[in-house]
C-alpha cells in the first residue's frame, strides 16, 4: 500500500497504518484500523458522530488528517468498555433508551464521557452544552441527557 | 498532495513560499478540512504549524501577552491567568463551533480564514492586537485590522504565515467584552457582533476599542463609537451615543440570517451591551 506511516496508540495498543496524505483520520480509523463504531455523519466538523479524543483533547475525526495522527493516542468508542463490562455511561445509555437508530450514539457517548472525565457532577446546562456537537435525529436528546445524569451518578458513587 | 510538519517557523514559511501549486497552512484544520470536503479547496502542500513550538506557546509577560498560531480555543479556555487578563478574547474565541471544534480551531486561524462572521476577530482587533507575520525572508508585525482585506481574503502575501498574535499590556483598571447575536444558544454563526476593550481612570473611560463584526465584508474598528464613551462613566447619554456610532459604522447584507436593517440596530445594542460589560470588568461602576 502507497501512504505515509503513521504510528499510533489506539485505545492503549499500538497501533501503525499507512494511508494517503489527503485521507482523514475518520475513514483511516475506519477502513485501516477497522475501528467502524466512528461514525460519518456530515464529514464537515456539523454533527460529532465522528467524536474521537486526540492525545486526551475531543475532536471530530472528520477535521483530522490521518497523517496528523503519528504520534498520538487515540481513544473510540471501542475502548469505553473493559473485557467484562460495559461502561457506565453505555448501561445508562440502554437503561434510558437514549437512542433509536444508533449512528450517533458512538459520538455521543465518547463525548459525554470527555465531559465525565473533566466534570464529575455536571449541571444539565453543562451536558447539553457539551453535547451541543453531538446532533441526534432520533431522540430529541432529553433520554441521552438523563442517561448522562445517571452515569455520571452512578460513576461517583463508584469513586467513593 | 504533500503533507509537511517543520518544526521551525522560518521553514514553514519557505516551504509555503517554494511551493508553485495551492499551498495551504494547516492549524486546527476546522475550515481547511471542511473546503477539502466541499471540493473548494485542493492543496499540492500542506504545510501543519502545530509542532512548531513557538507556535505553541502562550506567554503572559509585563510588556505583554503572546498567543501562538497553533494554540486551540480550548487551550486558551483553560488558561486561567489569560481569561483574567484578556476575557473578551477569550469568551470570543471560545464561541467558535462546539468543544470537538474548540480542541482544534485558533485564533489566528479563525482570523485567516476571513470570514467577515468571524467571533475571535472584533474582539482581537478591540483589544489592539497584533499579527506577529513571518516570510521566508522578513518578519512583520501587523494591527489585526490590516489582515483580513476582504472575505477569504488577506493581505498575507505568498509565504508568509502568522506565528503569534501579540496583545498590548495594559493597566489593572481594563476591561473587555464580547457579544454576538445568533438565534439559537450555540452553534451557529454571528448575526452581529460586537467587542469592546476600555481602560479607566478615576472611573471614567480613559482609552477604549470598540469593534463590530457581521456588518460589513470585515470587522470593522468604530472610532467614533469609543470617543462617545471616552471622558464619560458611560452614563445613558454615553452609551447611546455609543450605540448610534455602532449602527451608523454599519455596511451590512441581507441575507437569510438578518436584514440590514435588523443587523444596524442590533449592532448599536451590542456595542452598548458589550462597552457595559467591559465597563464592569475595569472595576467601573455608576
């Protein structure tokens, strides 16, 4: 394969690709590394189902060149559970029924989660300004909303 | 297309400059990526600033504030000494997109992306910001308001590229303030907007910048709106004055988002909202 080199860590394991200049980050993760639960949705930076984090930093995958990437630790949606669980955040996303068609619910939950990880109590206001990248057709946002409450409750209780 | 990474601002600038086809530099990638997409836009070189540390770097100093080229809204958040100094520049340039957006998009980006909506500018250009611009051969340092010439368009000539934005010291009685119009709560593009920066003396105005985006091809610097609260507490007649000032510096479209007679008048609202604001962070009060 032609392409530049790129060396990465993904969800803590290294991990190399090698793709072309002018690809983003979005369709590298997707077609290279095979990591599909980054989604496409507007491609233009609009819609977050494409939410990432980039050396700790949420970003939108589809405003990122793969080339951009050597060097860096990328977390997906794929690295929120462990082997035997879900995460939090993902149970609550089931318990609330916070989603309906699903192609948005990766950005939602990896964004929700940069959020969690710099605000362990947030005010309803602060989740839906922090989502305010996340755009979902389905839900109306008030169950994904409530589901972010309650992992967030229930991430605090686990702490203590 | 050629993607380079120098580590060197002078090496930027040359490659930039070598280069025969479409160049383009690469910061946070928030509207390059997204012209990429739409097809407006199709690099033989881009040229990513972000590992070049004095691109970087944030530097607070007593003749000075320094923001680097590649520094992203959300770094500039959380920095606390600059929101103290600077909260205007700051509240601006963190309006832009949502937090996926603030993790990449800068200022200096924000600003050579020309778009006569841009939040950071007015606020940059109130606060008398500059441009520190490097050549392959020279350096320069440039108001903020002689950058942007036109929308997408800059007077950056072929090679050169902006490594810093410099923000003059001040005195401990300033204030700054940003406000756009948009007609959701987030998201979106200005309608208006408007910055202020002030300085007091005794309590009244001694210095200010007042600066209007969305209502002409560029941001526009509105003199005649900071001598009507110059000498004054910004009393009701002041602001007023301030406020006609602001509507009559006013050279807008109609366009789906506003008409020009909606963004005229709302134009002298923020600038009087926005000069209280700034009025109120100098420590001033009626």
């Amino acid at each position: 394969m032609t392409g530049v080199l790129v060396d990465t860590t993904v969800n803590g394991d290294a991990v190399q690709f090698a793709c072309p200049t002018d690809e983003t980050l979005l369709d590298s993760l997707r077609d290279r590394v095979g990591l599909t639960g980054v989604k496409e949705g507007c491609g233009t930076g609009d819609c977050g189902a494409c939410s990432i984090t980039l050396d700790g930093q949420l970003v939108c995958s589809c405003l990122v060149l793969g080339v951009e990437a050597n060097g860096s630790e990328i977390g997906t949606v794929e690295g929120l559970a462990d082997s035997e669980s879900l995460h939090p955040l993902q149970e609550q996303f089931i318990n609330h029924a916070a989603l309906q068609c699903g192609i948005c619910t990766p950005g939602f939950l990896v964004a929700a989660k940069a959020l969690l990880d710099k605000n362990k109590d947030p005010s309803e206001e602060q989740i839906r300004y922090a989502l305010a990248g996340n755009l979902c057709r389905c839900t109306g946002y008030d169950k994904i909303v409530r589901a972010v409450q309650a992992a967030a409750k229930d991430l605090r209780k686990k702490k203590k | 297309m050629r993607y380079e990474a120098p580590t060197t601002t002078k090496e930027a600038a040359t490659l930039l400059a070598k280069e025969n086809g479409e160049a383009c530099v690469l910061a946070g990638g928030t509207d390059l990526l997204v012209r990429m997409k739409m097809g407006l836009s199709e690099p033989d070189l881009i040229v990513d600033i972000k590992h070049i540390p004095a691109m970087q770097e944030i530097k607070i100093s007593a003749s000075g504030t320094k923001i680097g080229a590649a520094v992203s809204g959300t770094r500039l958040g959380d920095n606390k000494a600059l929101k103290k100094a600077w909260p205007g520049v700051v509240e601006a340039t963190n309006l832009i997109g949502s937090d996926q957006v603030q993790g990449r998009c800068t200022m200096v980006g924000n600003l050579c992306n020309a778009s006569p909506a841009a939040d950071s500018v007015p606020a940059m250009i109130a606060a008398g910001a500059k441009a520190v611009v490097v050549g392959p051969k020279k350096r320069r340092t440039v108001t903020v308001e002689n950058i942007v010439t036109g929308p997408g368009q800059t007077s950056l000539e072929k090679g050169e590229v902006i490594e810093s934005i410099t923000l003059p010291k001040r005195s401990g009685k300033s204030g700054d303030a940003y406000l756009r119009f948009i007609p959701r709560t987030e998201m979106d593009i200005a309608v208006v907007s408007a910055g202020v920066n002030l300085t007091l003396e005794k309590g009244v105005v001694k210095t200010a910048r007042v600066c209007l985006g969305a209502v002409a091809p560029t941001a526009v610097l509105v003199p005649d709106a900071a001598k009507a609260i110059i000498g004054t507490k910004l009393d009701k007649a002041a602001l007023e004055s301030l406020a006609a000032a602001c509507s009559a510096a006013c050279n807008p479209i109609d366009d789906k988002r506003g008409t020009v007679e909606y963004r005229t008048k709302v134009a002298g609202v923020l600038g009087r909202r926005a000069a209280e604001i700034a009025f109120k962070r100098a420590g001033g009060s009626k």
